[in-house]
C-alpha cells in the first residue's frame, strides 16, 4: 500500500459518504496518521504506508465518517495565521471571528496600552490572537474551566502574555475598569438545532453554542454586565449570531452610542461595536 493508494481510497470512502472536501479531509488525516504535512505526502506518494501509519489512518477515516470534526481528529485550528489546540471542550475558531479580531485591532492600533478582555475565551484564539497582534497584554474569561485547560495550552504553545481566570462573564471584573472588551458569545436559539450541521450540533460544547431566550440570554447579560465594567469611551465589540442584528442593536439603544455593524465575506453582519456612554 503506497501514500498514494491509501490517499485515494480514504478520499473514495469520504465522499461515498458525503463528507464535505472528501480529498482535502483525507489529506489532513492521513498527514496527521504520518506526523507530517500534506505536501510531504504529494513529495512521498510512492512511499509505502507504514503500518502503524495505515492503522491510524483508518481510525481517523471511522471516527470522520461517524461525523467527528477533523479538527477534533487533529487536535488542532488554524486561526489568524496561528494553529490551536482544540479539543471537544472548546468551540472549533471559525474563519469569520477573525473579522471580530480585525475589529478589535483597529481599535487597539489607536488606543495603544488599552485594558482589554475576551468575554467566553474558549480555546483563547481571540485572546491570544490579540495578544500577540498587538503586542500587548490581554485578560480572558471563561465559566468552563475544561475550555481554560484549553486556552492555557494556546498561551503556552504560543508564548502569549494573557491572564486567563474562571468566571461567569463579566461578574468577576472591577466596574469601569475596561477599554476594550470583545466577546464570541453562544447565540444559537435552540430551535435551530434540528437545522444545524451535525458536526457542529453533536460534536461542539453546547455551553459554547446555544443561548435560551431565541439565542438572546447571553447577549442580554454580557451587554449588562458590560455596561459596568466598561469604563465610559470604551468599546465593546461582539460576533453577531444570523439574525442577532436588530435585537442586540436594540439592546444597545441605550448607555451606548457610536453603534459599528461589521459584515463577513458572505455579506452578514458579523460584529457589532459600540462606545460606553
Ligand atoms: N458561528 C457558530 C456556528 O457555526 C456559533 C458560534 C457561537 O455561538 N458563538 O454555529
């Protein structure tokens, strides 16, 4: 069994079974199974698989086609041009937080030695992305201390100054003592779970995804809490859920002022950012 043969037939089995980008996702896997990257399997194609490697190769190949994210195979996200550690305690970092990232960096180029905070860390890809971007010092809160054992792995892994810290959103941060803060909160109404990707649905922590109240709960609070903590001119910057638009500007009517709508490459407003008052 050559590199190449196992290659095409694990891509064969994906797509049989209709996993989305079959033959990029048995590259991935079959990189992971060889400890290598994908272009050291295009350069060995004519190797032949070493057994161990093979054996690997399929469990990956079962455990995909069972509907577990490759990144949960893998262990690991790129994001902002960084590889994280993932793992089931953690949403997997999406492509489109990059733009609530973005935001937040634009904002930290003008307000240099700002106090900023991620709100709901999760695996720190936000907190550590910002971090290092910046060059500066960043806090980061979670309430589940599985995705903190997660988010400390990415500040070791990658070297970043972040304090992370245990707390139910923002009710362990000193009133108005923040400039910035960012948050990806969950905002998936439950309704939606019957539509959603299973992968997402039956693999990512539900704590991370789906917020009661039609997806508002933690929108509702995080802006509340938010309103103390943040000192008044600084910004709070937040993903946008499909649909959260209208309600969460909503929610911001009042206490906030310089409302900011950022949209994603498909066009859906994707951020939102607004000045304490
Ligand atoms: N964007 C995620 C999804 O794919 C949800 C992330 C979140 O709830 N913050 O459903």
């Amino acid at each position: 069994m050559t590199v190449q043969t196992a290659l095409l037939q694990g891509a064969e089995l994906l797509e049989g079974a209709n996993v989305a980008a079959p033959r990029l996702t048995a590259e991935v896997l079959l990189a992971h199974a060889l400890h290598c990257d994908r272009a050291w399997i295009y350069a060995h194609g004519n190797d032949d698989l070493p057994e161990r490697a093979w054996i690997h190769f399929g469990r990956y190949l079962n455990e995909r086609l069972g509907g577990k994210p490759t990144q949960y195979i893998t262990c690991r996200q790129e994001f902002f041009g960084r590889e994280f550690y993932v793992n089931r305690d953690v949403l997997i970092p999406r492509p489109e937080t990059e733009h609530l990232v973005e935001t937040a960096l634009e904002w930290m180029k003008r307000n240099p030695g700002s106090r900023v905070i991620d709100v709901g860390t999760g695996s720190g890809a936000i907190a550590v992305t910002l971090a290092l971007e910046a060059g500066c010092h960043v806090l980061a809160c979670d309430i589940s201390t599985a995705a903190l054992q997660v988010s400390h792995r990415n500040r070791q892994n990658l070297n970043a100054p972040v304090s992370f810290f245990a707390a139910d959103l923002t009710s362990a941060i000193r009133p108005q003592s923040i400039d910035l803060l960012v948050s990806n909160p969950p905002y998936v109404p439950g309704e939606d779970a019957s539509n959603m990707q299973r992968e997402v649905r039956d693999w990512e922590p539900h704590i991370a995804l789906f917020a009661s109240g039609d997806g508002f709960e933690i929108y509702q609070r995080l802006i509340a809490g938010a309103r103390t903590v943040v000192k008044p001119g600084g910004r709070l910057m937040m993903e946008l859920g499909y649909r959260s638009l209208d309600r969460v500007r909503e929610m911001l009517a009042v206490d906030w002022s310089d409302i900011a709508v950022i949209s994603d490459l498909a066009g859906w407003p994707r951020v939102i950012a607004a000045t304490r008052i």
